[in-house]
C-alpha cells in the first residue's frame, strides 16, 4: 500500500494556501496527470464545505475516473479527500495547513492509496507516484502565480522515500 508524506514550508499564509488547495475544480489546470474533475454535489455544514467529486486522471492512452469526498475545513485547516468510487481499493489524502509567520506556513500533504486492480498498479502506479510527488512543487507554483513572489524561499523534505517504500 503506498503510502507519501511531505511537510514543507511555503512563503505564502496558511489561509492562502488551504483556499488554493480547496478551489479543486481549478485542479486541471495545474494538477499532475488531472485531467477533468467535476462537483457532483456540495453542502455547508458549519464552518466545513463537504464536496463529492470525480476526478479524471489521465496518462498516454489511459484514463480513469474516481470518486472521492472532499471536506474543507477552514476552522482547522485542512482539506482531506475519501474515497467513494473508482480504479482503487483505498484512496485518502489530507492537507494541513499550520501559519509559519506573517506571510508563511508549513503545508503538509500525506496520502494512502491502493490500486484495486493489479494489472493497473503495475501500468499507473509508477507514473501516479512520480504525479503525487510533484503535488507539492504543482501548488507552490500555483500559489506563486495566483499570489505573487514568495516572501521566503520554499523549504522541506519528503518524509517517505518512496511512496512504493515502506509504511509511515
């Protein structure tokens, strides 16, 4: 089951970063291997917005679409995606955004995923590990477009070798 954790440090403010990251349906536009995504359904619960989306990722000659449900919680910061429907047995991911000084924050992305079919892992599951590890450098560059110049350089690590490597 791969598995991927980043933490990084972004010159650009938590509430910026977690509005980027939430405004999913600009994802096409920046967002490795995404092709499509469409809101199927959306509702307010509080200070949390709770969205059912597909996403259509593509490669080559390849594409698949997947279900997940996506809330936004502004109040704690983060925005996770379950799994619905789709090519995976097990698909959850999870923002946080925590502030980091006036015009920075630390983003962290971890994410848990497996392929329902073998046949797919082994045609996608290369190509959809090297996508989810350019999530990170996809946002920041996005944020430095949509806000500007960052007010300091970006920093951080990976903390999974690999997301085919073993489990943190």
């Amino acid at each position: 089951m791969p598995k991927y954790v980043t933490e990084q440090r972004v010159g650009h403010s938590a509430d910026e970063m977690l509005a980027l990251v939430a405004d999913v349906e600009r994802y096409p536009g920046f967002v490795p291997l995404c092709e499509k995504l469409v809101i199927r359904a959306r509702r307010a619960e509080g200070a949390r917005e709770i969205m059912v989306a597909d996403m259509t990722i593509a490669y080559a000659v390849i594409r698949e679409t997947f279900t997940t449900q996506v809330t936004v919680d502004r109040t704690a910061r983060t925005v996770a995606a379950s799994y619905l429907d789709g090519p995976f047995r097990h698909l959850d991911s999870q923002w946080r955004f925590a502030p980091a000084g006036e015009h920075a924050c630390m983003v962290r992305f971890a994410i848990d995923y497996e392929f329902r079919s073998r046949v797919l892992a082994a045609v996608m599951g290369g190509v959809f590990d090297t996508a989810i590890r350019k999530f990170h450098g996809a946002f920041r560059a996005r944020a430095d477009a949509v806000y500007g110049a960052p007010t300091i350089r970006h920093e951080g690590v990976d903390s999974a070798a690999s997301a085919r490597g073993s489990p943190r």
